[in-house]
C-alpha cells in the first residue's frame, strides 16, 4: 500500500521497542506543528530474532504505513546513545545494543533492505520525557502535589520489563535538552529489615548487586510477592490478584518512592517528576499507595526540598510511542506542537 500525501501533510513511522512488547505508530505531521496518531500495532519483541525479523513481520500485517513510504521514522530503545546530540536536544545514533534484548540495531544495515530513509534510533526514555512536553502531559494523574516550576528540570522515569530515566533540562534560549540516563543498572539499596528480600534477589538473578532493571520491574514484583508469600508467579498473575492494600504493593510501592526520591535528588527535579511505564500505569495503586508518599519525601536533610516537587503519572501506556513521533516530526524540521 503507497501512502499518498497531501497539503503538507508527512507520515511517520515510530516505534517504542521494548523488552516485552513493542510498540509501532502510523503518525500524520501538520506543517502547523500538529501531529496525530492515524494507527498502532503492537508487536512481540520475544518472538522476534532480530530487528530485520520485527521489521519483515511490520511489513506482513495489516499495518497500512510501509517503511520504505515513511517520510521519516525513529525508534525509541532501550539502552545508550553515543551519537550527537541531534533530535531537539535528544542524542540519537544509528546502533544500539540491548541489555533486555537479545539482538541490536544497526540502521546502516537494515535501513537499506526496508527502504527507510530519513531515520534515527533514541533513547527509549529520551522519547518518553519528549512525550512530557506535549499535550499528553495534561492528562497526567497528580500522585503528589507540588510547585511548578518550568524554569527547572523535569525527572522521567518509570518501570516496565526495566527501569528507565531521563531528564528534561531547560535551555536559556528556550526549548529543552533532553538527559538520557541508564538509571536502571545502578545498584538500588535496601534497608536492614530487608537484607532477607536482598538475599532472595542475589539468589534468583545470580547477580552481584540489585539493580533497578530487577527490583523495579515485572520481575521485582514477583520477587517481592514470592518472598513475602512464598508463591512464586509470573508478574501477570502477581498483577492480576493484588488488593490495594496489600503487603506486596506496600513493599513495591516503597521501592518506587526510593528511587523516584534518589533520581529526583540526583537531577535536581524542581520541575516535577513523571512517572511512566506499564507497571505503574497498568496498576495505580502502586504509585497513589501512601508508602510511595512517605519513602518520596524520607530525606534527613532534603525532606523540605522533596515535599515541594509535584509527581504525577501518565496514565496512557503509548508516551514512548508519542514521544518517538515527535522526534520524527522534528526530525522534518517542523516545529513542536503547542
């Protein structure tokens, strides 16, 4: 199918690759700025042995946007960036290797097969906080309340089959950098009534040391509740027998509150902090429960600093995608949307 354009009108091709699932967006860009979503897929990234094998089964559905039509096309991951600073302040590179993936990207080789042009891998949480200064960032739930302050950065992170950061910096001459950050490696502490939930972690993941990636994703819920029940489940089946107030939420909720308190520290985030990812956007409760609340704010000495940042969540599970597109639309040299 040849996508015809019209009026101005350009198609993006995003994509939000993902441990689990990955996302891809048909995406219309208005010379006014605008961009709309006109289709989305969702694909298993599990079942996928390469990039080239994820793009061939795009090309097999039902998805109306073919690659080789797209006027440009950019595809969140997860993992480093080492190119330049390119995309409104976002590092972007034709290559990626994965941590939670077992294959990479390399645009340069499979770019040429599809008939992409015009096309950038970002960060997948680089896409995300772009996500954060559109309209979408309206529809956002307060968690905490807070000041404001769009003169000062913004923290992005969120939990999904990892942990993902990034940052929004503002720039004197206006706009935003956006800070990727990989976060989610870094190793998480624990206090001493937990080292017994530490020891479980080591023994499970064969690791020297917890990461974010493990103890604040789907796999860290299913640790907390086989170490605090005994039973031990898949994330999907933990999910879908929680009760709000529950032991195994009351410890999942405090982690989270720990590290979004440490990245919101770390980057100085008097600008907000946004949650995102399925985890939390798939079950609420994990981030509204007052342990999230009280870990936030837990700080000898910046306990004043913290109360003042206001923390919300997206409640849509698709920020990445948006995020990507915007990318793509910038990548057009168009300007934002307002």
């Amino acid at each position: 199918m040849t996508v015809e354009m019209d009026g101005g009108v350009r198609h993006l091709l995003a994509a939000d690759i993902g441990g689990t699932n990955s996302r891809f967006g048909h995406f219309l860009s208005y010379p006014d700025g605008r961009i709309e979503q006109a289709h989305n897929l969702w694909l298993s990234t599990r079942e996928a042995v390469c990039f080239a094998d994820m793009l061939a089964a795009l090309g097999g559905s039902d998805f109306p946007l073919r690659p080789a039509d797209a006027d440009a096309a950019v595809f969140a991951v997860p993992g480093p960036m080492s190119g330049p600073v390119g995309i409104m302040g976002t590092a972007s590179d034709k290559t990626c290797t994965f941590a939670n993936i077992p294959w990479n990207m390399d645009l340069d080789r499979d770019a040429p097969r599809f008939g992409l042009k015009n096309a950038a891998l970002v960060n997948d949480f680089a896409a995300q906080a772009q996500a954060f200064r559109t309209p979408l960032a309206d529809e956002c739930l307060s968690i905490l309340p807070g000041y404001f302050n769009p003169g000062k950065v913004r923290g992005v992170m969120g939990a999904g089959t990892g942990l993902g950061m990034a940052a929004l910096a503002p720039l004197a001459g206006g706009g935003h950098q956006v800070l990727s950050a990989e976060g989610g490696h870094a190793s998480r502490y624990f206090r001493r009534e937990e080292q017994d939930y530490l020891r479980l972690v080591a023994e499970v993941t064969g690791e020297s040391y917890p990461r974010g990636d493990v103890v604040l994703s789907g796999l860290g819920l299913s640790l907390v509740h086989r170490y605090l029940t005994g039973r031990d489940l898949s994330p999907a089946e933990v999910a879908a027998e929680l009760a709000p107030e529950s032991e195994t939420v009351a410890w999942f909720a405090g982690f989270y509150g720990r590290a979004a308190r440490d990245y919101a520290l770390t980057v100085l985030a008097g600008g907000g902090m946004y949650i995102s990812g399925g985890v939390a956007a798939k079950n609420p409760f994990l981030v509204t429960h007052p342990r999230f609340a009280q870990e936030f704010v837990d700080s000898p000495s910046m306990a004043g600093y913290l109360s003042a940042i206001p923390v919300s969540l997206a409640r849509r599970h698709d920020m990445g995608l948006f995020g990507a597109a915007l990318c793509a639309h910038l990548l057009l040299g168009r300007t934002p949307p307002s």
